[in-house]
C-alpha cells in the first residue's frame, strides 16, 4: 500500500503565485523599469531589481508554477493508485478527470469574460484607457460600436481564448488554453502509462521533459511534465523517508535547491545582458537551449521544478505553505487571477486616475495597413501618472476588493460551477459506479 503523501502544501505555494502574479502586473503598470534588472545599460540597478527580490515582477516564474502544480496535482492520485495496483480505478478516473477538468476550467473564465465585457460596455475601462501607463492603456479594451456588435465581440472574445490565447476583454486569460492543453498532455502520459513500473514512468515522463525542452516548449511541457515527474518522485520510498535521516543534507539540500531554484526564476525578460549575474545565465542558456527561443521562459522551467523539488524534500517548508492564510489564498487562486484584470482596469484606475487633470497628446493613428511615416497625427487624451501618496491610498482598497470579490467568487460562483460541470458529467458519462472490465 503506497504511503498517502499530503499536498495541502500544494495549494499553499499556489496561493502565493496567484498573488505575485497580481502584484506583478501592478509594477509592470506603474513602475516598468523594474522589469529589466536595471534601469539602463551601465547603472547600478536598485534593491528591487536584485535577484530575489525582484522575484514579485516575475510574472513567468509564478505562471510555471500554475502549470508544473497542473502536473503534480492531476498525476499524484492515478500516480497513487496505480502503484496501488487499482490500475482500472486509476483509467476510469482519468476517463472522468479529462471531461471535469474541462468544465471546472472553462466555466469560470466565460463568466469572467461576461462581467468584464459588461465593465467594458457600460464605459468602466475608460479612465483606464487614458492613462499614461502603456502596460494599462494597451491592455485596456474599448466599447464596441454597436449593440449588436457587442454580442458579436463577446462571442469572439470567449471563443479566442480557447482557440488562439487570447481575449480582448481580459488579455490576462491568454494562459488558459495553454493550462487546457497542460491537463490534457498530463492525462494522454499517464493513460499511456498507467500500467508500466514506477521506473519506467519516470523515465518515460523525463523523456518527454526532455523532449519538451528540444521542442521549444518550455512554458506547457516542461512545466506539467516536470510535475507529473515529481509527482512520481515524491511517492518513492526513498523520498518518503528523507525527512527522517540524520544527515546534515537533509536541512542543507532543500535550502539549497529553493534557493537555486528562485535564483533561476529571478532572471529579467529583458535587458538580461546589463548585469553581471543576469549575463551570466544568459550566456549558460545559450549554450544549452535551442536557438532561436525565449530564454527567459527557459528559466523558470528549469528554477520552478528545482524550487517544488527542494519542498517535497522538506516537511518545514511543506508545513509553512499549508498555514490556514496560504491554504485560503490557495482556495482563491483561480478566482484571484480571473478577476484581478478586470478590476486594476476599472477600480484601481479609476481610484489612480480618476480624480486626475487630463490632457491632449497628439499620437500617430493606430493603423496596422500603412507605415508608422503615413500614419497621421490624431489628439488622444491622457491622465498622468498619480503620485506616491495615491498609490499608498489605492492599494490596499484595491486589495481587499480584489480579495473579498475572490472570496465571494469561492462561496457563489465555484459551487455552482461545479454543480453544472457535475451534472454535465453524469448526462454524458452515466453515474459514477464501477463497471466491470471485459476481456479483450
């Protein structure tokens, strides 16, 4: 009977990715320069821009981590119960899983789409489409123009997400077809898997890691296979008695993998060439990635496994991340990053924004069909940046906001979500009794 390993720690470490995410979009609104890892080519970069504590705007790093938990969580039960040997109990529920996991993700995200292309219409996004953040301008969709034409955008908006990574209403959603696709590729392995040795798995799932790192996809594959890896790693009986050896390695092997780990998730999507420690990683990469490829997404792919692995080897960091506040923001997760979009482009504008003196600034015409030297002049209207003290003010309104809406999404939206996805399953699936295998 193999070990029950708990991963409550798991919803922990994802409740503080959810909230770094939040926080990064934030800077990369109002404080850009702290992307790259200094301000310009020779400067002395600033305290945020230093490995590690730059970590908050590193929006890469904290979205790997949604996608290789996608592989960890998913595999850990057909994982468990095939080391079991309930290999036909382990098949019907990945049956089941492939058609659950789709509504439970799909669902939430049109209801999203919904609320923030009614915010859209109803003018809500104006102020922040008037303001002198590119990252929020740019980001911000405008009104259609007219009432049918609304309901046309809103269907597009709902299907492109799925079919392209996109969505006009909420470009934050970009991600979730790819964490679609992630589940799938988590299910299509361990299906094909299901019954081989333990060993064999590992081997067969590091390949696809491998693979995934060949075939330029480090954002999808290397993440969920590299879950789906530790997943299988963590039940063997060598990992589950670490923790109780007397070894020294037991407190410095950990440490030494989070910290390796969140060094590697530190490196800038920009500009990596301006310091010496960004340079350094850069030219590593070069020498063992594929050409012609993201280097900055490599990187979290290979920090994002190192720092899970340094977790699953450690019972003090498993128990900090499974504190009742971590648990909680872990519930909130999803809801968290569906609905942070909408509300920094309507209520955080608004309260930075809002009360501010606009101006006119003459900008070449957004025209894609002719050339930036034929595009003519047209006046926009611009709101400047706010001042310290606004920030100060706004920020911790717009966090409680945005926690309590996550929070009444959790109690309202995510029951009901379910009750449909479930109720969908049985129409489709028929109910939930064990059938009898026949013979081939």
């Amino acid at each position: 009977m193999t070990c029950q390993r708990d991963i409550k720690w798991a919803d922990g470490l994802r409740g503080i990715a959810s909230v770094l995410i939040v926080a990064g979009h934030i800077i990369r609104a109002f404080a850009p320069d702290l992307v790259k890892p200094t301000s310009g080519d020779q400067e002395r970069p600033s305290v945020s821009q230093l490995p590690f504590i730059r970590l908050p705007v590193q929006g890469p790093a904290w979205v790997a981590v949604f996608f290789l938990l996608t592989g960890y969580v998913n595999a850990m039960k057909p994982i468990r119960q095939a080391r079991d040997g309930n290999t036909d109990v382990a098949l019907s529920n990945l049956a089941r899983s492939t058609f659950r996991r789709t509504g439970r993700l799909v669902l939430p995200p049109t209801i999203a789409t919904i609320g923030s292309w009614a915010l859209c219409q109803l003018g809500a996004y104006d102020i922040g489409g008037q303001s002198d953040s590119a990252w929020m301008r740019n980001s911000t969709p405008t009104p259609s123009t007219s009432f049918v034409g609304a309901f046309l955008d809103l269907f597009h908006g709902i299907f492109i997400t799925w079919s392209e990574g996109s969505n006009q209403y909420d470009p934050i959603q970009w991600t979730l077809t790819f964490l679609l696709k992630g589940s799938f590729m988590v299910f299509i392995a361990l299906l094909a898997t299901i019954y081989a040795k333990p060993v064999y798995r590992m081997l067969i799932v590091g390949g696809l890691f491998m693979y995934s790192w060949q075939a330029k996809d480090p954002l999808v594959g290397m993440n969920v296979f590299a879950g789906t890896f530790l997943a299988e790693f963590s039940l063997l009986p060598w990992t589950l008695r670490y923790p109780s050896t007397r070894t020294a390695s037991r407190i410095f092997l950990p440490l030494i993998l989070v910290l390796t780990g969140l060094y590697f998730c530190s490196y800038p999507e920009e500009r990596a060439e301006w310091t010496s420690w960004s340079f350094f990683l850069l030219r590593i990469a070069e020498a063992i990635v594929p050409s012609g490829v993201e280097i900055w997404r490599y990187w979290p792919a290979i920090g994002v496994p190192l720092l899970t692995l340094g977790i699953i080897l450690s019972p003090p960091l498993q128990k900090l991340l499974s504190t009742r506040p971590l648990l909680w923001l872990g519930s909130i997760s999803y809801p968290l990053y569906l609905i942070h979009g909408p509300l920094l482009h309507s209520l955080l504008s608004w309260m930075l924004f809002g009360f501010s003196t606009p101006y006119h600034l003459k900008v070449a015409e957004k025209d894609p069909s002719s050339s930036s030297s034929q595009r003519e002049l047209v006046t926009e209207i611009r709101r400047p940046m706010p001042r310290l003290w606004m920030y100060i003010l706004a920020l911790p309104v717009f966090w409680y906001f945005l926690l309590t809406c996550a929070n009444a999404w959790l109690v309202f939206v995510e029951p009901w979500c379910a009750k449909v996805t479930a109720r969908l399953e049985e129409k489709v699936c028929g109910s939930n009794e064990r059938k009898v295998l026949l013979p081939v």
